[in-house]
C-alpha cells in the first residue's frame, strides 16, 4: 500500500480518509490558496500507470467539472500529480448507505425526496453529455439538511465516444447494473435510471431487489425474473411509489421512465398529492344530514330537575307573604274563628257555582252582617243584645240567592294557597304544589 502524500497539486492538503472505493480514497482537504475545506478524492496509484486510463480520467473530469447543479457535488479541480485526484466540494453529513446502515430503510415522503434530487442531478449530467454509470447509494451524499448531491462522475464514460476501457467491461456496482449492463452491452441515460429505480427499491424496503450467491447470480437474475414489487416486501408502501420504482426497473430501456427528468416529474407528483391536506368530498345535498350534539353542559335540564328549585323559591315567597297576611286576618278574627275546612272549600269555588255541601260554616256571633241568608239558623243561640233577629227567606219560585263564604273560605285568597301548599308537601304530593304554584 503506497503512502499518502501530504499534498497533492501543490496547494491541497490530504488529511483525514473519511471514504474508500473500488477504484479510490477520498480525504478530508484543505485548500490553502483560498483557505476552504475541500474533499480530495486519489485515484489508486496502480491505476495512474495505466495511460488509457489517465486520458479517460482526465477527459471525464473536464465534463464532470461542467456540470453545474444544486443536486450535483461541484468538481473544483483534478490534476495527475502525482497520481490522478479530483478536489472537490466537501459533503460533511455522510452518504445514503451510512443512512441506510444506520436506519434500514426510510420513510416513503424522504424516499421520494432523494429519489427525485438525484433525478435532477442525473438529467443535469445527461444535458452534459456524460452518464453516471455507478449510480449508488455511496455516491449520493446527503448535506446537513438531508438534501441529496450525487457525486462520483469520475468514473463515468462521455456519450457518444468510443469506450476507452476494453469492450464488455463492467465499471460501477453490479448490484446496481442494468440488465444491458450486465449483458455487457454499452450503458445509456436510461441504465442511470435502471439503478435510481434500484436505490429507490432500496429506500423504500432496506434491502436490494435482487439476490444472489455471486456477483454474477445477481447481475443475471435481473434478466431471468419478473421486476419485483416493493409491496411484496412491505404491502403497506404507497402503491403508486411503488410503481415509480417498478418502471424505472423494467427490463427493458423503452418501457423506463424516457429520461431522468421523466422520472423526477413523477416522483415530484407524487410528493405533491402525498403531502397535500386530505380533502373530504361532500355528500349530495339531498343525502347530507348532520345534527351536533349538544354538549351536556349546554342541554337543557329536564322538568323534573326544575321543580326543586321552583319549590324553594315559591316556599320563601308563601312564607313571606303568608306570614303577612296571616298576621293581617288573625290579628282581626275572633278567638273561636275555624281556619279548617274542607279541601274543596280550602281551594274554593268557581264564581256562581254552589259548593258540594251547600251547608255554610256557623256564622261568629259577633258579626251579623256576615250570617248566611241561604237558611235560618234553628240551633245556634243568637245574642239578642247586638245581633237583629235572621228572618226567613220568602217561598218564591226563584232560586234563593248563593250564601256569602265567610273570610276563611274566601276563593283564592293567599292564605288559602298557603295553607293549601302545606297540606299538599305534607303528604308528599310535590307535582300538586307545583301545579299550585303555577297555577296562581
């Protein structure tokens, strides 16, 4: 293993390793004409003795120093000295197959996301004229903020040249190839977008879709089988991600996604739709019926919750007013005065209707003016010093006219709703003293 030289084009540092490839080491630099951090990827030593290969390194280097994107790692410098190295932009956070060591696989909206970025940069190295030919997860990097930057064109064969490494030679990851790649046949844009449907495949699911016990059972099983369903791995992926990943799988280059950009557009589609707010459509208007419930704080209480509190209520105000003109009447009734009575006579009587017992209460001495006219009194003794003889009702055919209630039994006095809403709470009969209540 040949030692790691401290600079490299005279003005790069080599620090760190902080990556390691097939074909080459990438360090952590820095540059001290213009004081930066920069990644400084050298080719192995063994391959710069190759002159084929320093003319391919050095043609391809030039085209990936052109292509100018937010999604592709910029290429600031190369050189040959002294052996082939690319300086280039400084990518801190790691690449997707860390995160996918570190995660297994990643949720569908992220996917989507990388999947698309790197479409973007692919079609910008496509415009360019040049093809990955390696697309990997090692060769996407992930910045800080976990936007993608594919890097890693070194290694990538300008279109439209003839191939200057030997007819049939399998450059990049076999794991990644296209099934015309693994026939050995030329790669195009559309093997680009064969192996992004294969990091896809991984993202979505957090293994490869194609396995084997070699290098070549892999490369060939792409040939042979079906193109496989990330849904088989996991049913509860998206089914149109899936799809997206399934075309850009297809055997055949025709049947793919017509170029990156195709393929960016609709996992971008996609994105949109997926994280757009779900819409509820409304049902017709002849069929939509929604009534809210209530909350119980704000319902109504029931009747029968009510009449507590109208009783206490109507219970302070009797006892107010009963008590007053209680006071009033007992203060001016004679001691021997009845304050019972019949319910009926108690509640009184319609206005011009003749009570069920039309027999009076027995008058008080003391008051003559009060004595009932219906019918002579035959055994109360009447006091001859202050009452005047009761003279008997003349036989006419006329009704006799009705008697005069005394004071006690007068209809709808307050002293009689009182006594009568006592008499009903002392039984128990609570709808009854409400209804007297409300009634009057």
């Amino acid at each position: 293993m040949s030692a790691i030289p401290e600079r490299v084009g005279g003005r790069y540092r080599v620090n760190a390793e902080i990556g390691r490839g097939g074909m080459a080491t990438v360090y952590r630099g820095h540059d001290d004409q213009l004081n930066r951090p920069v990644a400084v990827k050298l080719m192995r030593a063994e391959l710069g003795e190759n002159e084929r290969f320093r003319k391919r390194f050095e043609v391809e280097a030039r085209r990936a120093a052109s292509v100018t994107h937010p999604n592709v790692v910029s290429v600031y410098d190369f050189g040959t000295d002294p052996s082939p190295y690319m300086v280039m932009e400084l990518i801190e956070a790691g690449d997707l197959s860390r995160a996918l060591a570190d995660e297994g696989r990643l949720a569908p909206d992220r996917a989507a996301r990388i999947a698309a970025e790197s479409a973007a940069a692919l079609q910008a190295a496509h415009d360019a004229g040049l093809v990955h030919r390696d697309v990997k997860p090692g060769n996407i990097l992930l910045n800080t903020d976990g936007h993608a930057r594919v890097a890693d064109f070194g290694i990538a064969r300008a279109t439209g040249e003839e191939s200057l490494t030997k007819t049939g030679a399998m450059l990049g990851s076999v794991e990644y190839f296209s099934p015309e790649q693994a026939r050995g046949e030329r790669a195009t844009a559309a093997s680009d977008v064969y192996a992004l449907g294969v990091v896809l495949f991984e993202m979505l699911t957090g293994r490869r879709p194609f396995r084997g016990d070699s290098p070549y059972a892999v490369a060939t099983a792409r040939l042979r089988g079906a193109v496989p369903d990330p849904r088989d791995v996991d049913p509860d992926l998206p089914p149109r991600l899936a799809g997206i990943a399934m075309r850009a799988m297809a055997v055949k280059p025709a049947a793919r996604y017509g170029s990156a950009a195709e393929m960016h557009d609709a996992l971008e589609t996609w994105r949109a739709s997926a994280n757009a707010e779900p819409m509820i459509a409304a049902a017709p208007a002849s069929t939509r019926m929604y009534v809210e419930p209530q909350p119980p704080s704000q319902r109504p209480p029931p009747r029968n919750q009510r009449r507590p509190l109208w009783l206490g209520a109507a219970l302070l105000l009797l006892l107010a007013v009963g008590g007053y003109v209680g006071a009033q009447i007992i203060a001016g009734w004679p001691d021997d005065a009845e304050v019972g009575g019949p319910l009926d006579v108690i509640m009184g009587t319609p206005d011009g209707e003749a009570a069920d017992d039309p027999t009076p209460s027995p008058e008080p001495t003391s008051t003559p003016t009060l004595a009932a006219t219906a019918e002579p009194a035959t055994e109360s003794p009447i006091e001859t010093t202050t009452a005047a003889p009761v003279t008997p009702s003349p036989t006419t055919s006329s009704p006799p006219p009705a008697a005069t209630p005394a004071p006690i039994a007068a209809a709808g006095a307050p002293v009689d709703a009182v006594a009568a809403f006592y008499r009903f709470v002392a039984r128990g009969d609570f709808d009854a003293a409400y209804a007297l209540w409300s009634d009057r």
